[in-house]
C-alpha cells in the first residue's frame, strides 16, 4: 500500500472542525434559496472565488452569511448528517466539533430547542448510519456585537448555560472563538471556571491571530486543557517549553494557517519545529470546504511539507485519540481498535 492510499485510508480522529464551516457549497446554495437569503453568488465557482478570504474580518463576514442561513431544526440535523458521511467516506470515526450558540441566537433569533434538537438528532443518525461518533465543543464567541449581541458577557453567559445544559447529549467542552486580536482571553475566565465546575473541558482559540502572551492567558486564566491554533507558540521558547513540559496538545489547521495569512507559505510553518520541541501536536481542518480542504488532505502534508516518515504520522495521529474527550477506557479501546 502506498503512502497515500495508508493516509486516506486509516482511521482518524478529528479535534478542530467547525459545523457552520463544514457545509459544502452546494448545500449551502439550498439552504440560502429554501430560506431566501442573498449570497455573493450563485454557484459552487462563484462561492469558492468568495471564499478566497482577504483577511479574518471577511472570513467572519462568511461565517455570518452561513449563519444566515440556518433557521430551522431540519437545516441543523442537514448539515450535521453530511457531515457525518464525510467523516465517514474519509474514515473519521470520532469528531470533536465546535458550534457557536451565541451566533445563531442573536444573527437569526434561533432558539436553543431548535438548534439543539437539529444537532442531536444528526448526531444520532450519524452514529446509527455511519457508525462513527460526534461530540460538541460549544464556543464562546469573543466578538459578540459583531453578531448583534449587546456584549461579550451576555454572549459568555449564555453559550455557557447552553454547553452545560447539553453535557446530556454530548456537549464535552467549552470553546473560545472569533476574533483573536483585541478579546484576549482573561476577560472570559468567570464562565470557564463555571464550565470546568460543571465538569465541561477547556478548550480555548489562542494563539493564531494574536501571539504567545494570548496562550499564556488561555493557559493561566482558562485552564485550557488543549489550545485551538496554538502554532503562535513558536515566538516564545519558554512557551513552547512550557507546552512539551506539562503535555498541552495544540490543534493545528495548517491550510487555515496560510489561508488566513498566519503564515505566508507551508514551508514556513512551525508545525514540525513545534512537534521537534516536544509539543503534543493534532492535525485538523478547522473549516474544510472553506479553504477547500479535508482532514485527510491536512494529514497528506505531513510527508509532503514536513518530512514526516510513518511512524511519525501515525504518532499525530494517535495524538489526536489520546487527547480527545473520551472517557479515558474509550480512548484506550479506540486506539486498540485503530492500531491493535
């Protein structure tokens, strides 16, 4: 078997992918039509030139649009279940997958039912059909008032309330999300002391569009138990020694990287120079069809970017189990099945 046909054909697991930037262009098109909302375009050509993002402020202008698109328990149990086959046709059978509450309740007035009900009942068809499993990162979104929220606190306090609520039905962390630069993390500590009360996890964005002292704070101030982005480290060496030294993961989306000008090119990407210094590294796709990528793809550059030989690959690939929210016997018994 050749190494390409190992990468596309092993199981994976996947830590940083966002439903609302899952939805692939064509459906996208479907629900913007069933629900009348006017979109730059009107094909697949026309909304992947879209795509070609300027810098994150039009990255989130995007991601408002989908939420626009959004409205009914149908259109979340729709996006969820394709999602599912995907992770299927590309041998994923587990998913960590972040969702913004805040985003949905105050872009479209959605209430916590209607979304809620759509993502459980996608979850669960595609545990029955698929046979691979989802669980929710539910996410604070730092810039509420871009979203038409009032403030960041009322944005914190009820993503909060809603990711407890749905620790039932697979809600397994609370994120932080949106624009990096300018909402350093501090701030949100009150409701990710609450979340870790209730027995949530710490995941964090920190560390792509803001630099090292924006870890530290996810660090010192969260509690993140893994950081979403974390490639930023590689500024700070005491950082980055402090990562390796008390075992963070970080969750790296190496074409969300160069896409969103974090770094210029894959060949200056701190990814290996991260994985050399110690640091637990994941691979992921963060928001696939929007920067026309895969799990599967983001995975092929380990050997074709960062020299990775097998053994190297399958160690990040097993990094992505063992530092998953899984009960930890789960952990233990998806590695064995995975890799015996």
């Amino acid at each position: 078997m050749s190494l390409s046909d190992y990468i596309r054909t092993v199981p994976k697991v996947e830590l940083h992918v966002h439903i609302e930037g899952s939805i692939q262009p064509e459906t996208l098109l479907a629900l913007a039509k069933r629900h009348r909302v006017d979109l730059p375009a009107e094909t697949v050509e026309g909304l992947r030139a879209w795509y070609q993002f300027q810098d994150f402020h039009h990255f989130i202008e995007v991601y408002v649009k989908i939420t626009e698109c959004l409205k009914t328990v149908g259109d979340f149990e729709l996006i969820v279940h394709e999602f599912g086959a995907e992770m299927a046709r590309q041998n994923i059978r587990y998913a960590e997958v972040t969702f913004s509450p805040s985003s949905h309740r105050w872009i479209n007035g959605i209430h916590q039912d209607t979304y809620f009900t759509g993502l459980t009942r996608g979850r669960k068809r595609v545990k029955d059909e698929y046979g691979v499993e989802i669980n929710w990162v539910f996410d604070i979104v730092r810039n509420a008032e871009h979203a038409g929220c009032e403030s960041y606190k009322v944005a914190a306090d009820y993503t909060t309330g809603v990711a407890i609520d749905g620790m039932q039905d697979g809600v397994v962390a609370l994120g932080l999300g949106g624009l990096e630069a300018g909402y350093p993390p501090a701030p949100f500590a009150p409701w990710f002391d609450r979340a870790r009360k209730a027995g949530l996890h710490s995941v964090p964005h920190a560390g792509e569009l803001a630099g090292p002292e924006s870890i530290w704070s996810a660090i010192r101030d969260l509690g993140a138990e893994r950081l979403g982005h974390g490639v930023r480290a590689i500024e700070d060496p005491d950082l980055v020694a402090y990562l390796a030294e008390h075992r963070i993961p970080i969750e790296i989306n190496p074409t969300s990287n160069i896409r969103l000008g974090v770094y210029p090119s894959m060949e200056t990407h701190p990814l290996r120079r991260l994985y050399d210094a110690g640091v637990i590294v994941t691979v992921n796709s963060d928001d696939p069809p929007l920067f026309n990528t895969t799990l599967t793809e983001e995975i092929a550059l380990l050997p074709d970017v960062f020299d990775c030989d097998l053994d190297l690959i399958n160690e990040i690939l097993l990094n992505a189990v063992r530092t998953s929210f899984l009960p930890g016997d789960r952990r233990k018994q998806m590695e064995v099945e995975f890799w015996g």
